[in-house]
C-alpha cells in the first residue's frame, strides 16, 4: 500500500534518491520543504546521515543561505548522458593478464615446485 505522504513531498522520487545526491537537490528548497522531508524520513527509512544532513540545512537558511535555482526534478547524476550507470569497463578495454595464477588456468595447469628435502 503506497503512503499518500510520499506523493507530497518537495523532492520526487525521495525514496529512491541515493544519499549523496540529496545534499546537492537540498539545496533548491525552503526551510519548509526540508522539514516535511526531514520529518518523513525520521518516520519512514530513518537513515542517520540524511537527517543530519537535512537537519543542518533549516539553520544554514536561517543563516542566511538562500535556496539555489536548482531543479528538484533534474535527473540523477549518476545516469549519465547515456542513461546507465556504473563503469565504463568492458571485456574489450580490460588488460590482458601478464602471467597465469600460482594455481594454474585451464590451459595451463600449475607445477609442482619440486622435491624440497
């Protein structure tokens, strides 16, 4: 069953944002808006970096800091432009091994290392 909370939050999304991007998408709001996700948080996942993190960020406005024009709605850093995450390491830009395991490899089995007396 969804939770009718989930729907009005500020950042959409919210549960499945990893935590270091929320420090970045904070920033675009109101003291307001980060203590409804403040308050959701401490009832639902309760992660203890995210309301430290989100707790320092009413005081920093408080302070003085003003909600950057950034997109609440961007898309994730870590898609990319080409949409997928993760390493661009393939088969074909790996390195060919420079020498078999002491253990051997198929096509080639260890050796013994000889008879110690």
């Amino acid at each position: 069953m969804a939770d009718p909370a989930r729907n009005t939050l500020p950042l959409p999304d919210y549960d499945h944002l990893p935590i270091g991007g929320l420090e970045s998408r904070v920033r675009s709001l109101s003291a307001d808006e980060v203590e409804r996700l403040l308050a959701y948080e401490r009832s639902h996942a309760d992660r203890l970096p995210v309301p430290q993190l989100l707790g320092s960020r009413p005081d920093q406005l408080q302070g003085g800091a003003e909600p950057t024009s950034g997109d609440p709605n961007a898309l994730r850093p870590e898609a990319g432009p080409g949409g997928r995450g993760g390493s661009p390491v393939s088969p074909a830009t790996s390195p060919q091994p420079h020498s078999p395991p002491p253990h051997g490899t198929p096509d080639q089995p260890a050796q013994p290392k000889g008879d110690r007396t």
